[in-house]
C-alpha cells in the first residue's frame, strides 16, 4: 500500500483482487477436483461486473503476461484472481496535521446489478490480509476494518462492500525538517537582546534573517499540502514562529526610537514640546506645593531657562 498523497487526496495500493461465486451450469465430472482455464474463457462465461465506487485509476499488471487466473471446481465454485493497482479518492481532514490520523476507504460493488441479481459478501475468516512487514513512508497502519453496506441509488438498491485503512502518521520527518528548527530561529532571535542597541546593523539584519529563513520552511513545509480553506496545526506553528521574531524586531524599533529621542538626536516639535512641558511644571509644582509654599522669588529665572531648554532624558535598559 502507498504512497498517500495528501495533495491530491488520494492513495494508491498494488493488491490481489479475488472473487468468488458459483455457477451450477460449470459443474462437472471428472478425476480433477479442479481445473484452471485460460483467461480468454472470461469471456465465454458470466462474471460480475465489479467496480470500484470511489477508484480514481486502476490497472491490471500485464508483466509479462495478464496477471489474471480462473479456476473452476466440481461443483461448479469459480475463483476469480487478478492482480490490480488502485488508485482511489481518500477525503482528509487535516487540522491537526502533523499529528492527524486518516481513514482512506474503499468500496467496490456491481455497476449493474441491484441487490436482487447479486449481494456482495466478505469471506469468512481473514478477508484483508497484508504482506508481512509494510511499511508506509509517512503513515502507520492502524486497522483495516471491513463490512458489507447498501447503497440506495434512482436505479436500485446495490450491494456494495468497504474496507476501511485507519492511518495514524508519523511526526518524525516534520520534527526534524520543521519544528526543531523554527524553535532554534526564535531562540536565535532573542540573541539580540544581549547585543548592544547601537549595534543597530547588527540587530536588524539578525531579525530580517530569521524572518526569512521562517519564511522559506513555511513554504517548503505546504508544498505537499492541499490550499485548504482552514489553518492546520503547523500553520499555527509556524505562525507564532513569526510572530515571536517579529516581535523582537519591533522591540528593537522601539528602544531604538525612544534611546535617540532621549538623547535629543531625534527632534520634536516645538510646539509639542512646550505643551509637554508645561504638563511636567504643572505636575512638579503641584507636588512642591503640597509639601511647602512655592515662592516663585526663589527660583533662578536661568535655572527655569535651562530646564526647559535642557532635552527630556529617558533612561530605557534593553
């Protein structure tokens, strides 16, 4: 079984597809408890017209003959064995990719005949059986339960059977490719809080280097991944990735700014400043006032000169 293709919804397995059923007018009399024919009698004897509801392709292997075989029994039992490959729809849900788990079905039933002409059964005993050590590239198989259903269509009802394969997939690939190398982006980001703030070069092209090296995992992460109208797991992932890196560049912005304002590098409004200052004298007065009386003689008119010529110190530690 494989690959699954998450892209297209789908998956593909290479099995032996066999039928069963008797046909009382094939019996006989004979030494021979059974005998094989040559597949050209397919065509000189009644089969059912089985097909797949949800197959999207399928072939039978021709290497390097039809792999095809019919036997016949005394009593007239008909086996029927082919060796197919199918490819067959397998509608996801992946929101919690990559921790998900899938369940692929397939169904296969007659195209013609109603429940009244034939009813499709499981064998007793071990209906689905699997090569000893398959392995997935990306999934685990869980279980592959199987029933037998009806399906109601406007021409009838039809006797159909579905095999279900529960997929549980595996984080291994992602944890490596993806997850632990967005965390050691963000730890690596916050190594410009330790880098001085006037190393401004150095701090900004840190951050635009992490932002851009998120953005190349996110992309190659939804290469194999359908534009699906929801978010996934690791979208959410990736996401306060960037925002982590994000913020620490606006961090940066921020004490850069306000550092150069506070050390007058930066100017301000005329204007905004004197209305600033009277704020501050109104606030410091007010509290001078209600610790003593405020003569205004014994102020220096250049000590309020300087003051209010001085620039605004702000001390921000980073």
């Amino acid at each position: 079984m494989g690959p699954v293709s998450e892209l297209d919804m789908d998956y593909s397995m290479d099995c032996y597809f066999r039928q069963y059923w008797r046909d009382s007018r094939l019996s006989f009399l004979g030494p021979i408890k059974s005998l094989s024919l040559s597949i050209k009698m397919l065509e000189r004897i009644w089969r059912p017209d089985t097909y797949f509801y949800n197959g999207k392709q399928s072939y039978v292997h021709t290497i390097t003959v039809p792999n095809k075989l019919l036997r016949i029994s005394q009593d007239g039992d008909i086996l029927y064995s082919m060796r197919l490959t199918i490819k067959a729809k397998c509608p996801m849900e992946l929101r919690n990719f990559p921790m998900d788990r899938q369940s692929c079905p397939l169904i296969l039933g007659s195209y013609a005949y109603t429940t009244k002409q034939l009813v499709y059964e499981w064998q007793e005993g071990s209906s689905v059986n699997f090569i000893h050590g398959m392995t997935l590239s990306q999934f685990d198989l869980m279980s592959s339960p199987y029933r037998n259903l009806t399906f109601i269509r406007r021409e009838g009802e039809f006797s159909v059977l579905q095999v279900s394969f529960n997929l549980q997939r595996n984080t291994g690939y992602f944890l490596i490719q993806v997850y632990v190398p967005c965390v050691l982006i963000v730890v690596l980001s916050w190594v410009s809080f330790w880098i001085h703030r006037e190393a401004t070069s150095d701090r900004v092209g840190l951050g635009i280097t992490t932002v851009l090296t998120l953005s190349t995992i996110s992309l190659d992460s939804r290469t194999d991944l359908p534009k699906v109208r929801y978010a996934t797991a690791l979208d959410w992932f990736l996401l306060m990735s960037f925002f982590y890196c994000i913020a620490t560049l606006l961090e940066f912005a921020g004490v850069h700014y306000f550092t150069k304002v506070g050390s007058g590098e930066i100017r301000i409004d005329e204007k905004e400043w004197e209305e600033w200052e009277e704020i501050t004298d109104k606030d410091h007065n007010d509290k001078l006032s209600s610790m003593t009386t405020y003569s205004p003689q014994s102020v220096h008119p250049e000590g309020v000169a300087a003051r209010k010529r001085g620039p605004l110190m702000c001390s921000l530690y980073n």
